[in-house]
C-alpha cells in the first residue's frame, strides 16, 4: 500500500507544493499539488526530479574520517567523529579563543535547524563567528530594504500579485530559467494584456517574453535607475501626493539624481534614452506596477546601492503600498533563504531578526535561551570576510560548515580552497561528499529534505511545512541531533531551564516562536498545528488569532515614523573595468538544469543529461574574434584564475560580455571578491575577463568520485 505526503520541494524559494509517494519497492514517486497557490501542481524540470536524490547510490550513510592531511577518507563510528570534532574545538578555543571556533551555514537548511544553528554558536562555542551563504544572495536586497522599509521580507505580497500588474519591471532576474512554476502568474498578467520590461546584459527566456528587453552593460544597474527616476521629474511623472505622505528624504535624492542626464546614462548603460523613457512612462501611467529585482542587480560590490536606487523609483511613483500588483520587492533565490536570514544565522542577528549589537535584544532572547546576555558573544564578520581569514592569527582554526558548498559557491574560489587548507580542522555535514567536503576532516552524514520535518519560509514569507515522507537510511542523522551531541560533549547541553538543544523539531519551533515574538520577522502565531490545518500563514503574525500578513505596507511602513525612506545613492563605476590585457565583462547566473553549486543537480542523470558540462555564452561575434567555434573548448581568465568551458554561441548576448552558469566547480574562481561596503556582498555579476580558444575539442565531462572511491 502506497503513502502519500505532502511536503515541498527542496530546491529555490517558491518552495513548490509537492506530494511524495512511497512504494513498497522502496521508491518515492513526486508530482506537483495543484492545492498549492504558489506552483498550482507545476513543476520545474530540477523538482520533478528531486525524489530520485534520496536513494542515490553517492549518498553518505556513515561519517568519513581522516588521520592526518593528504590521507584519504574512510569510515569511522559516530562516536569517533564526534570525539575528533569535540577534541578539536576545546583545543583551538583553550589555545586561541572562543572564536578560534566558527560555523558557516546555508540557505537550505530549515528555520529550525537554522535557528538551532544559530543558537549553538552563540550558547555552546559562544563564538562570534557564525555566518551564511545568503550572504551571497540576499544580502544586499536585505539592507536595502531594511533601510528604505524598516523590514526585508522578499517579496511583501503574495506571488500572485504579478497577476494583477499591469507593468512589471524585472531588473537581473531571469525566472523563466530558475523558477519556471512563477512564470504562470506573468503569463495570466500578459493574457490581460500587461506589459513586461527586462533589464539583462542577455537575451533571457525571461527577457524573449517580455514586451521590451533592455540590454544594459553589467554593473551599471544602479546608473539606469538613476536616471530613469531623473526622466520621472523631468516628465513630472512622481506621485507628490504619496511622496508627502508617506516618506521622507526626497529633496536629497532629487538632488541627487540632477546630473543623470538621459544621454549620460544611456552612455553609461547602453540603454537608449527611448527606452528608458517608454518604460518610466509604462510605471508611472499603470494602474498597477511593480519592480523586482534579483541577483543580477544586487551581486556587486555596490549592490546595496542599486537595490536601493530602485526603490526610489518605486517610492517616486507611489508604488510600494498602492495595493494589488504594486510595489518594489526582490526574488529570493534559495530554498530558505528568507527564514535562513531571519532566525540567527547572519553573524549580527538574533532571531526574529533582532539584532545582536541591541541590548534589548539581547537580553529578550537570552532570557527565552535560559543564559546570562553578558554571555552572548558581539557580532562577527560577514562570510566572505570569515572565510578570508581562515587559519591566519586571529582567524577561525576550526569551522563547522552546514548544508553550503564556498570551494564552489564563494567568489575566488581557489583562494577559498587554500584557506580550507590553512585550518587545524574542518568539519561538514552534508548528504553527498561536496567540492567543500573533501577538504575535511570529518564529514557527518545528514538527513534530505524527504527524511525530515520541519518548516520553511519562501520569498513571499510564507511559512511552510515540510513533512517526512521516508525514514533516513542507517546511520543519518539529522543536524538538531548532531548539534545537540556536541554541545552536550562540550558541556552546554543544558541550562538554568533545561535542555539547550531539543533534538526534536517541533520542540525547537515553539522557542524559535518564543524567540521571535516581537520582533521584526514574528512567527509567534504561526504554528505548526495552523500550518497542518491548511491555513495560509504569512509572518508578521504576532498571536495564533492573527491572520497572518500577506500584503504590507498599506497604511504604513515599519519605521518609527511609519514612513518610508528615500536613500540618495551614487554610481561610481565598476570596481574592476575592461582594460587590454582582460577586454570583456564577465558575468555569471543560473540556469534551467542546475542549482547553486550543483551538489544535488549534477548527480541526477536527466539534469547532468540536459546540461552536462560548464558553458559559456559567446555572442558570434566575440567568437569570431578570438577563433572559437561553437561548442569548442575556450579559456576564460581573470585576474584571478583560469578556467576551460565549452563555447556556447548566442546572438542574444552583448558582444562584450561573456556569461558562465556557477554550478560547476572553478567557475567561482575568476570572481571578484570585493566586497559591498553595507551588506558585504562580493563582486560576482562584474568582473574583466580574457578570452582564448583553446584548440581543443569540447571538454570531457568527469563526474564526482564516489565517497567509496575516497575510502580506497
């Protein structure tokens, strides 16, 4: 007899409804649920295959070991590798201090784990140094918002508000490649006849179905906003009304924007002034319109700016607030990457977003955790600026690394690799032996996403629950159990109030509702009995009577004023220009077939089949000029490395640009690691490249080794 559960996809952060089934054979067969409003049963090609992971013949069961550096791994029991990794943080912490010990986390992991993570630092290593990969991602989007709105939720409406827009704006998000299930709601709005308006250096499937495609030079998004709103003044198309009533700032950014004359930014950006004036016209005249942006605008060094610039263009058309199918909001990419920010594991928050560096703050969540607040350690550095330091004085020797991969995913990730080198020890848990896994001294097997219960949050900041559908294989274990014998072997497994770190995942919900009430991302009323009775439950929810908060902003923002901020904001250029020894601009994304740094995606044969190896777009006439042809091998070199792809020929690209899907491992190598003053974001959607025919046929795909290969 068959089971079915309903539970969500593993992968981006529409985190599509899905229904496991479990045969006798021992099998899950997946679909899509057609009762959940954000997929409506559709399914993108990487979640119709993601139960086919769960019983992959790569998959880690038992903890892997080594003695010493250059041996290779090989099975231990739980108790040894769990000794090794207690024995290894008491000795770099008794020698260097508390934070000689840093955890790096990631956006897959559930708001539980992601709390509890968060909680282990500061409570049982009350180290300083924690931080994750959504520094990568979303960061800069969040301290734009939280600056302009008093709040970053990613999306403060529902998704099937892009139904209702009568204009939208889409400036470096491609989701007809990356979230195909969205793309439903921009088609019903194109049936009725709305207008869709793309800024990408590409040719994107995004960019084919909208109504105008503008082309910009990478790194200059922050210019094109600019002045746009400059063409919004001159034209007298801002909302004086809403700009009285409802924010503050605005004489400065006017001010600001006077020298962004239409001819100069169309120099700059390469976007026509035509262009750039039908589109303002477009925002300014519908009924309703939004902007939103995404990873192509905000991964750059001043990608807290131009996020920024963009939301004054909202703002200066009244936009955020209006009602159905306006606004500014950004497209969160990971799975939780919106309840992975918001509960601990960024190296200056507490849960509910309070923050580390506030008293107040302090002390609430203190007491909820049972310790004294003068115990809590201050806030730490960003990731980028955690990893740069490892195994240097007064860096981290130990790092507990959690469901991320930064030998892939971290800008300049050679570097990154060699400082995974310099440490005393590291320790991963993950379920497949990842780029980053390899570099470790102990890996510890953990459960996926069908083996598991717990919660998520999406890019609207819907809560979500994931039910397990299969119990994990022998010797799995979860995270919250892992962590929790770890604390105990370091003796902070329990306090004044009992157990610090509950294994069992409703357990740790319930304090990470206690922790959260109040503040900012309150999820003091979503609970997971509401959540199995089907309710729609989007945070802030203060009380279990609260309905939730779908849409914000309609009467005020969540600033002491209830105003919103305009925030004037500068282009400066790019960090890293085009010169003779590297003349194109780099710059790299998604792509339909894989996700982030490929650990799951390129072990599944139907997605390693559609995409197989690393690729990079060449518009022909760049190809001609260096003598490649399509499909032929191509070196691409930075001031930082160098790596062979395959040419992809595509006339839908600008002819200076070059463009690499980061899924496979040395892409990260030739980015930039400069780093955003505000978010600390690093430079990777910008950078000089060279590029050369190699004369060499296409590459040979080598797949990952298996973890018994290690053990030989």
């Amino acid at each position: 007899m068959s089971v079915a559960t309903r539970t969500h996809c593993p992968y981006c952060s529409l985190q599509c409804g899905i229904r496991l089934t479990s045969q006798l054979s021992g099998t899950l067969e997946l679909a899509g649920r057609e009762d959940f409003p954000v997929n409506r049963g559709g399914l993108c090609i990487k979640g119709a295959h993601a139960a086919e992971l769960i019983n992959h013949p790569e998959r880690l069961t038992t903890p892997l070991a080594r003695e010493r550096r250059g041996q290779p791994l090989r099975p231990v029991t739980w108790d040894d590798a769990l000794d090794r990794v207690t024995k290894a943080i008491t000795r770099a912490q008794d020698v260097h201090g508390r934070d000689a010990v840093g955890c790096f986390g990631g956006g897959g992991l559930t708001n539980e784990k992601a709390y509890q993570f968060g909680k282990f630092a500061r409570v049982a290593l009350r180290t300083a140094m924690i931080d994750y990969n959504g520094r990568f991602c979303m960061s800069s989007a969040a301290a734009a918002a939280n600056r302009s709105f008093g709040i970053d939720r990613g999306l403060p409406f529902p998704l099937s508000d892009v139904a209702d827009a009568e204009v939208v704006l889409l400036v470096g998000s491609n989701p007809a490649d990356t979230m195909p299930p969205a793309m439903q709601w921009f088609a019903a709005a194109r049936d009725r006849g709305a207008r869709h308006v793309v800024v990408d250096p590409r040719e994107t499937s995004t960019a084919k179905l909208a109504r105008r495609h503008l082309r910009s030079v990478p790194g200059t998004d922050l210019a094109l906003a600019n002045g746009m709103l400059h063409i919004a003044i001159r034209d007298g198309l801002v909302d004086q009304a809403y700009i009285a009533a409802r924010t503050t700032g605005w004489d400065a950014v006017r001010r600001a924007v006077r020298a962004d004359w239409p001819d100069r930014t169309e120099r700059i950006t390469g976007v026509s002034i035509s262009d750039m004036t039908a589109t303002v016209h477009d925002l300014a005249t519908a009924r309703a319109a939004m902007i939103l942006t995404a990873r192509g605008a905000e991964q750059h060094a001043d990608g807290t700016a131009t996020a920024t610039a963009w939301i004054n263009l909202a703002l200066a058309l009244g936009l955020p607030g209006r009602g159905r199918g306006s606004g500014w909001a950004t497209v969160t990419g990971q799975g939780n990457g919106q309840g992975g920010r918001e509960h601990g594991q960024k190296a200056d928050q507490l849960p509910g977003y309070r923050k580390l560096a506030d008293p107040a703050d302090r002390a609430f969540v203190a007491d909820v955790w049972g310790v004294d607040p003068d115990e809590l350690p201050r806030p730490g550095v960003s990731a980028y600026e955690m990893l740069d330091r490892l195994g240097t004085d007064g860096g981290v020797r130990v790092l507990l690394l959690a469901a991320s991969n930064p030998v892939v995913s971290a800008p300049n990730g050679a570097h990154v690799a060699e400082c995974f080198g310099a440490l005393d020890f590291l320790v991963v848990t993950d379920f497949f032996l990842s780029e980053s896994a390899r570099c470790a001294d102990v890996v510890l097997p953990t459960t996926q996403f069908a083996e598991e219960d717990g919660t998520l949050t999406n890019l609207e900041g819907r809560v979500v629950r994931r039910r397990r559908a299969v119990a994990p294989p022998a010797g799995v274990r979860t995270e919250l159990e892992i962590w929790h014998e770890l604390a105990s072997r370091l003796g902070r497994g329990s306090g004044s109030r009992g157990e610090h770190f509950p294994t069992d995942p409703r357990v740790v919900y319930d304090e990470l509702r206690r922790a959260s009430a109040g503040g900012i991302a309150d999820y003091n009323g979503i609970t997971w009995e509401r959540l199995d009775a089907g309710e729609e439950l989007f945070w802030p929810c203060p009380d279990e009577a609260h309905p939730g908060s779908p849409r914000l902003f309609a009467e005020r923002f969540p600033t002491p004023d209830g105003r919103a901020r305009f925030v004037a904001v500068t282009h400066r250029g790019a960090t890293e220009r085009p010169d003779k020894r590297f003349p194109y601009l780099l710059t790299t994304g998604r792509s339909r077939s894989h996700y982030q740094s490929g650990v799951q995606t390129r072990r599944n044969a139907a997605l390693l089949e559609a995409e197989p190896v690393a690729y990079a777009e060449l518009h022909p006439r760049l190809a001609g000029e260096i003598g490649v042809a399509d499909g032929e091998a191509v070196r691409l070199t930075t001031r930082r490395g160098s790596v062979v792809v395959t040419a992809r020929y595509t006339d839908g690209i600008r002819p200076d640009t070059v463009f690499v899907p980061f899924h496979w491992a040395r892409v990260n190598d030739l980015t930039s690691a400069r780093l955003d003053p505000t978010s600390r974001m690093p430079e990777f959607k910008s950078c000089a490249v060279a590029v050369a025919a190699v004369r060499a046929r296409r590459p040979v795909h080598h797949p990952d080794p298996r973890p018994e290969e290690l053990h030989r």
